[in-house]
C-alpha cells in the first residue's frame, strides 16, 4: 500500500515527481528542485532509500516503479508536469552476477514510468543515463557521438532505456532529455552522502579508516602515472544539471525536444591523485596495494561537456578537492550517527 506524507495541495505551475528520489542522487536532485521553487513529489521504494533524505515540503510516495497503476495515480492525484526518472540498480559487478534482475528492475522500470505517464497524460521526462553506454570508448574526451557499446548489464540496460525512450516518445508526445552521468562523488551535505561503497572514493575511505591498503588495479596503463582516469563529477553539480535540463523542459519554445547530454567536469582524475588527495584531506597515509589490472577498465574516460555547456548554460563548479573533503564529512557524519546507534562500525 502507499504510504503518503501530507494531504493532497492545491498544485502549484509546475509539480515534478522524482522516481528514486529518496537515494543518494535522488535526495540531492529533490534539493535542487525544491530550492528552485518546484513542488517536488517522490516516489522511492526506500530499498535503498531513506525517507529522512527526502528535502521538508516535498511529498514523499513509498511505491515501486513497477506498480504501473499506483504510478498513474500518483501522476494523476498530483497533478505532476514532469518525471524524473533516476530509479535504478547501478552496481556494475552486482549486474553481472544477476543481469536478469536488472533488465527486470531498469528495463521494465522505465517502461513501467513511460507507461504509467501516457496514462496520466505526462509529456516531459529527464532520464537518468550513464558513461556506462559507452564501454570502453577510443581514446580522447568522449562526446555525445561517440559510440556506444556497454561492456555489462548494467550498461545495457541503460542504453536499452534510453532507446526505450527515444521510440516511445513520438508516440506519447512526449519531450526528453537523457543525462550520462560520468564519476560521481561527493555530498551536497554531510547527512546526504554516499551510503555505498562501490567506487574508488568510498573504498578508499573505508579502506583508510579502517586500517587496510587502498587497492590499485594495475599501474601499467597507458597514462602519466600507469593508473586509470576518470571523470569526476560532484553530485551538487550533477542535481544542479538535472534542474538545467528541467528549466530547458519548461521553455515554451521547446515543445518537442529530445536530446542526450554528458554530465562531466571535461577533466579527468587518476586513481593516485584521487588516492593522494584523500590523504591529504583525511591526514590518513597508507601504502596502497597493486592488484591485477583488469581488462574491462578503459585507461582514461573523461567527458566532453561542451554540449550541456553551450545548450543548458550548465558546467560543474566543484572540484576534485571539493569532491572528497564532502565526501570525507559525510563519512564522518555516519560514522558518528552508526556509533551512536550502537552498530559500532561505519555502514
């Protein structure tokens, strides 16, 4: 059953429902939007969510984007002008290990979402995409054009929404924007930071805090320091490019639009600078460790931004240092949160 907090408002111009918008990127998209005077409506299964994560003055619906009809009638009763769709599975081991999970769950989710909006009579949408489409790109800033081939499920699915997506549109009337998002890092605030530990920043910090050797996967790449690079973009930025792509929805001259933007900084990171900047930021030095390299992980993916640039008006504002000082307050946030809750151990 859903669950709804608040009573049903007289709806203001423009109401949009968050799908996800409870997890980790979700809460800093319903900040964005809420501080921009949107009336935010969200719908999270809270799996991984946290209700507490949801921003004061925002409704908040407990419901799975695979219930179709309880999503038409939260479009309908909320008289919703506009989706954001950024729920999803996103762990790219946990996809190889049950990909037909996450064909279920992504796949059938978005279908579910668009389903749902054409019954609602909803014709705007900002799909939450990923780098993940392009696999392993060819060497030099990865644009918009360059050619997608996802190396796992994960990525697979993403691209498959995306088309999803792109053929359903003409015949829902429907205007869309995919955003690719590249490495993203960081906390808006300390309360609202990464609760997972599947990429290089997080690992490193719970590597770090908990006496262990960061890992380094190979450091014979074809890159100054041997090791990997990539993109990093700070989740403030990334919410900040999702109300750019609403803002670019709401024009009035703009009534069929469909279009896919990168979500990057347009510099890259190697995995050392990123292991020596939290270091530095946390005072906590350790050897790190080489592990074997492994063959699916391109050398170097940065993204070129100029097109979210020149047509959005959107660029990133934080830097890597930015990134994981936040990003080191939270963790210190929910260490002292998890030790006053008695687990004794950072989760």
């Amino acid at each position: 059953m859903e669950k709804l907090t608040g009573g049903k408002a007289e709806s203001p111009r423009e109401t949009w429902l968050l799908t996800g918008g409870a997890g980790y990127i979700g809460a800093h998209v319903a900040e964005s939007l809420a501080g921009a005077g949107k009336r935010v409506v969200v719908v999270d299964d809270l799996s991984t969510g946290l209700a507490s994560r949801v921003p004061a003055g925002a409704e908040l619906v407990t419901c799975s984007v695979l219930d179709t009809e309880q999503l038409t009638d939260v479009m309908r009763r909320f008289q919703v002008d506009g989706v954001i769709h950024l729920a999803a599975k996103k762990a790219v081991d946990e996809s190889v290990s049950q990909p037909l999970h996450y064909y279920h769950q992504n796949v059938r989710g978005t279908a579910s979402v668009l389903e749902a909006m054409s019954s609602a009579g909803v014709r705007r949408l900002v799909f939450s995409s990923s780098a993940a489409v392009y696999g392993v790109p060819p060497a030099g800033p990865v644009t918009e054009s360059t050619p997608t081939a996802p190396i796992n499920p994960y990525g697979a699915t993403k691209l498959i929404c995306e088309w999803l997506v792109r053929d359903a549109a003409p015949a829902l009337d429907l205007s869309w924007i995919s955003l690719r998002y590249f490495n993203v890092a960081g906390a808006g605030r300390p309360d609202l930071g990464d609760p997972g530990a599947t990429n290089l920043l997080q690992l490193t910090l719970q590597a770090l805090t908990r006496g262990a050797r960061p890992q380094v996967f190979g450091q014979s790449h074809p890159t100054p320091d041997g090791t990997c690079i990539r993109d990093y973009i700070h989740v403030a930025d990334l919410a900040d490019a999702h109300l750019a792509a609403v803002r670019q929805l709401d024009r009035p001259d703009s009534p069929e639009l469909h279009d896919v933007y990168n979500v990057g900084c347009g510099r890259g990171a190697s995995v050392l600078e990123v292991l020596r900047t939290v270091q530095r930021v946390t005072g906590i030095r350790r050897p790190y460790e080489i592990a074997p390299a492994r063959p699916v992980d391109p050398p170097d993916v940065v993204a070129d931004p100029a097109r979210i640039q020149a047509e959005l008006g959107w660029s990133a504002k934080h830097d890597l240092d930015s990134m994981v000082s936040s990003a080191w307050a939270a963790w210190q946030h929910a260490a002292v949160v998890t030790v006053s809750a008695g687990t004794g151990s950072h989760p």
